[in-house]
C-alpha cells in the first residue's frame, strides 16, 4: 500500500516507533515458549495453560473519556480477534476519588454487558490525569491462533463489523453484534490473518500486516471511512471463495461486511 506523508507519520507513531521493544524483549520467548509471543508482535500473547491455550492481551493507559464510553470493549477486540472467549479482566487506575468511582462505575456497566467479570486489579488515588489499563484473558477455542502475519498473496480484504463509535449503549451492542458473527464465522471459515482496526486506523494496521507477510495490500478507492481513525472493527484477509459464508453470517447475524481490498505478492 503506497503511503502519503501524512500517513507515514500515522505509521511511526502508531507501529514504527515502538518496535525498539520487541528487540529488548524477544529473546524472552524461549523461557515459556509461547504460541504467540514477543518475536510475534501480535494482537495478544498465547500461552498453554494445563489443557488450555490462553490467549491475553493489556490494552490502555485509556483517558478518562474512553473509560467512561468502551475502553473493555477496546481491550477485548484484541483477544476476540485472534479466535479466544474472553473469561475475565483485571484493571489498573490512576485519578482522584471521583474520576476513579466514575471510570470503576463505567466498566462495571461495560463488564456486565459483555459478561466479563472484573476480578481485580490496582488502584492509585492521587490528584493526576485519570488512566486505566486493561487486561483481558480468554481461552481458545481454534486449535491456533488467528494470526495478523499470515496472509496469503491473491487473498480477499474484509472489513467486518461497524465502526464502534457512538454513545456507550450503542458502542455496546455493535461489540456484542460483531463478536457474536466473529464466532460464527471462524467455526465454519478458514481466515488466513486477522487484526483489530485500533490505533492509527487502517493505515497502522494495514502497515503492520504487510510488514509482517512481506505482502503488499492494496485498497479499493470506494472505502467511505477515516483510514486513520480507530474502528475497533475487524480486518480480514480471507481466500475469495470464502466470501460468499461470510456474507451469509454476517447477513444472518445483521452485522455489516464488507470487501475493501485485495492482498498481492
């Protein structure tokens, strides 16, 4: 995908900028031996378990503002994506007393909507700038986990879900909506790669997906969203003659798809 100099900067400062640490940390792996670890630079981390695969993933500090509308949903997107059930999630906070009852107030809505529990975390009170940290754990329940790196060359790109934008219930029901056909689909569809449109939009997570498969992806000119902007949708890199079940779940679930591009050698 040719890049404008607007959206180089996009991409530095969403994905370039911080791969200095998976160089610090990649030779971490060997000591668990992950499914997905640092060297994968993915969505979330995957770990056996007992008999379990986990899959987890820490999103945020998010401001006060997101807190307040979908910051679980945004922490979750991440371990949805990659093929695992969220089972709960612990928080960190940062604020005075107000911001933090606020915030705490806010994901036990978000919580209960989503049916993930918030089983702990850690507290700071004191008069700054009220964050908060997300963790999600989930299990899998594909035999391995839906990767962003492993596209093919002559795959389909698919933009599946809403943007989750609007007021807190209605940010809501689109996450519930797009997990529910994300599941559907992935019991009956083999997905090549798969990424949650977050930080730095389209262009950033397009970026990340080429960087990774060594493939070029290329849009079609008829895409009327932000390509900067986060969706907390999903994009898809599938062979084209698995379009056709998609788009009956997702009509049968009512959850928009759409094609948007196309993956090249």
């Amino acid at each position: 995908m040719k890049k404008s100099i607007d959206s180089k900067k996009v991409v530095e400062r969403y994905v370039d900028s911080i791969l200095f640490i998976r160089e610090y940390l990649k030779d971490l792996d060997p000591i668990i031996n992950p499914i997905l670890g640092i060297k994968d630079w993915d969505d979330s981390a995957c770990i056996k378990f007992g008999n379990e695969k986990l899959v987890v993933s820490i999103d945020g500090p998010y401001t006060k503002r997101l807190v307040m509308k979908s910051a679980l949903v945004h922490a979750t997107t991440d371990v949805v994506v990659k093929g695992a059930v969220p089972l709960f999630a612990m928080d960190s906070m940062i604020g005075n007393r107000n911001d933090v009852e606020d915030m705490i107030k806010s994901l036990k809505i978000q919580a209960e909507k989503l049916k993930i529990p918030i089983l702990g975390g850690n507290t700071l009170l004191e008069d700054s700038e009220p964050r908060c940290t997300i963790c999600v754990i989930g299990k899998l329940f594909l035999e391995e986990p839906i990767r962003d790196s492993t596209s093919m060359s002559n795959d389909i790109l698919v933009l599946l879900g809403e943007p989750i934008w609007g007021e807190q219930a209605e940010r809501l029901e689109k996450a519930l909506k797009l997990f529910d056909c994300w599941f559907s689909i992935i019991k009956e569809v083999k997905i090549n790669a798969a990424k949650d449109v977050t930080k730095g939009g389209l262009l950033s997570c397009i970026h990340e997906m080429e960087m990774k498969s060594g493939l070029k992806f290329e849009l079609f000119g008829n895409i009327e969203l932000p390509l900067t902007r986060n969706l907390d949708n999903f994009l898809i890199s599938i062979r084209e003659n698995n379009f056709h079940r998609i788009k009956k779940i997702a009509a049968k679930k009512k959850c928009p798809v759409k094609k948007i591009g196309f993956v090249s050698g």
